[in-house]
C-alpha cells in the first residue's frame, strides 16, 4: 500500500487489539467502515486479523507489533503513525491484570503493569494529539476498568492503575474541551476474553458473574458512546448499578466483601 493512499484515508489506532476487547473494538470500527491501525505483541497473529478484517469489512487494515512497555518503541510508533496515516481516533487499550498476593508479586510484573497501563497510554495521547488536531472531528478512548472505583485487595496495582487512567481521561477531557477533541473513558466490568480470565471469573462464583458484558457489547457500547461525546461509559445496567452502591457503602465494608470474592480466585 502506498503512503500517499494511506494520508488520503483518515484512520483508527487500536492498541492491544489482537485478542480480547481490543479485537472486538476493531471488528466494531471495521465494521462501521473506519480504517485501521492495529497494534500488539509480535506472534499475536495480528497480521491474519488484519486480512480478515480487510477482506470482510473492506477497509484499508495495516498492524504494528510492538511491546508498549518500551518507551522508545511508543515514540517509534507515533513518529511511524504520524508519518504515514492521517488519524482522527485513538483507542488506548492494551493493559495487563491479574491476581495475587502482593508481597509474593515479582517486581518486574509490577513495572511491567505500570508501564503498559499508565506509562503507554499517556505517551500515545500526548504524541499523537497534534495529529488529532488536525482533522475536524477526532475522538481519544482510553479504557480503564470497573476496578478505577474501588481498590482491590490481591489486584492492589491494577486498580490504581486504572484509576489512573480514569481520572487521566478525565481530567483531559476538561482540557480539551475547547479543541475538536472528544475524549472518553470507558469502565468495562469483568470480560470473558481468555482462558485466564474466564477461570478467574469462575472462581467468584455468581457474583463476580452477575455484571458479566461480553467483549462485543462492550465494543459496540463504547464506539457507539464515544462518538456521540460521552464522557464516561460504563457497559451493563448492573455495572452502572454497583457504581452507585459502591459510593453509598464504607469503604472498609466494600474492602471486606472484596477481599473475601477476590481471594477464591488465589
């Protein structure tokens, strides 16, 4: 594909997009015919994904394989972005999570969270915001976690992780509000998206399955919300429930619960 066809195009950039929600936001924007640049690790079989999309949906679908968690790779791939797409959307998806005891998590897998989930979605936003700028309509969607609205004892990093980026988003909204920019947050609650996850969920018993959404109702919901200028979105009526009765409940009495769901998934 030549550069030039690609700058005529204007674009979507999903990162971590090979599995999970991430591929359900590009099957959802591949379907509302938005070309697309997906990002993950190599050997993530983005590169078949991509050729599905494409043939499918047809629309223009390029990939990147990168580990997010290097800073200088971030910049290459924003410099790349820049000098070969024309994108008016950016999904910052990819992050990482897990459960365990914190005393016996090894500190890599800490940075590594840090890194993926709060150090590579600023980096996108900023680098990538002249770019935005330049069309007449253009949309930031960060995803963070029904897990921003609470700590979690045995996921201790992720949630603030995710707070993080819910009130990053936030508070980025508010100071671009005045631009072409419309910024989102979306909240998902617990995904069925891999093997791990799924055994995680089960071991919660009915009520860690009672606010489940599936990955392709998320995707829909959040494209669908992020375009109308929502500022946050939260999937699931249930979901959108739990948030209202987690701000009326103590939060010594939210940890107590918490921690007695959480640790049946040790």
């Amino acid at each position: 594909m030549k550069i030039q066809e690609t700058k005529n195009s204007l674009f979507t950039l999903i990162t971590g997009a090979s599995t999970g929600l991430g591929k359900e936001l590009a099957i959802e924007c591949a379907r509302r015919k938005m070309n697309l640049i997906l990002v993950s690790l190599p050997g993530e079989n983005l590169p078949e994904l991509c050729a599905q999309l494409s043939g499918k949906y047809e629309v223009i679908v390029c990939h990147y394989e990168i580990d997010l968690t290097d800073k200088e790779q971030v910049e290459l791939l924003a410099a790349w972005v820049i000098a070969n797409f024309s994108v008016n959307v950016l999904i910052n998806n990819a992050g990482i999570g897990g459960t365990r005891s914190f005393e016996t998590t090894p500190t890599d897998y800490i940075d590594r969270l840090i890194q993926l989930n709060i150090r590579a979605t600023s980096l996108l936003v900023r680098l990538l915001i002249p770019e935005l700028k330049m069309h007449r309509k253009a949309y930031i969607l960060n995803v963070s976690s029904m897990a921003a609205f609470a700590p979690l004892p045995y996921k201790t990093v992720y949630p603030a992780s995710k707070a993080f980026i819910y009130h990053f988003t936030r508070g980025l909204k508010a100071e671009l509000r005045n631009t072409n920019i419309r910024v989102s947050v979306v909240n998902p609650g617990p995904i069925m998206t891999n093997p791990d996850v799924v055994a995680r969920i089960q071991k919660q018993g009915a009520l860690g399955r009672l606010a489940l959404v599936s990955a392709s109702a998320i995707a829909r919901i959040s494209v669908h919300n992020l375009i109308r200028g929502k500022a946050v979105i939260i999937p699931g009526y249930l979901n959108r429930i739990n948030v209202f009765l987690m701000s009326l409940i103590p939060s010594g009495i939210r940890l107590s619960l918490s921690s007695r769901v959480i640790q049946r998934e040790l």
